[in-house]
C-alpha cells in the first residue's frame, strides 16, 4: 500500500518527439545495413546498393524539383 493515492499523482509530461530524430534513427540503421552489407558479401555488397538506390533518388529529385 501506498500513502499517496496513485489517481492524486501529476501525470507525468511528455515531451513531443522530433521529426529530426526519426530520420537521424532511419538513416544510421540505412548506414549501418549498407555496411554489414559490405561485410558479409564484400565490394558487391557496397556497389549493389548503391546501384539500386539511383532510381529511388531519381524519383525523389523530380518530386523535390516539383515543388
């Protein structure tokens, strides 16, 4: 038992998260994919990545270009 009512208890403040800290999370686990990449499979394992991620940033260029 406690002395203090839990429901009396200030709830506790949350603080907002920032967009910035998920793309800084999702871009480390990209960075840190892409190298155990290169480790288990070696230089395939960096240029094929690489390769495959030119039509992604095509896209992504048009759509910032558009406005």
């Amino acid at each position: 038992m406690t002395a203090i009512d839990p429901s009396e208890l200030p709830a506790a403040e949350t603080k907002p998260k920032s967009p910035d800290t998920l793309i800084l999370l999702v871009v480390l686990l990209a960075v840190i994919a892409w190298g155990g990449s290169g480790f288990f499979f070696g230089i395939p394992g960096l240029y094929i990545p690489a390769l495959a991620m030119v039509p992604v940033m095509y896209v992504i260029l048009i759509i910032i270009s558009q406005g």
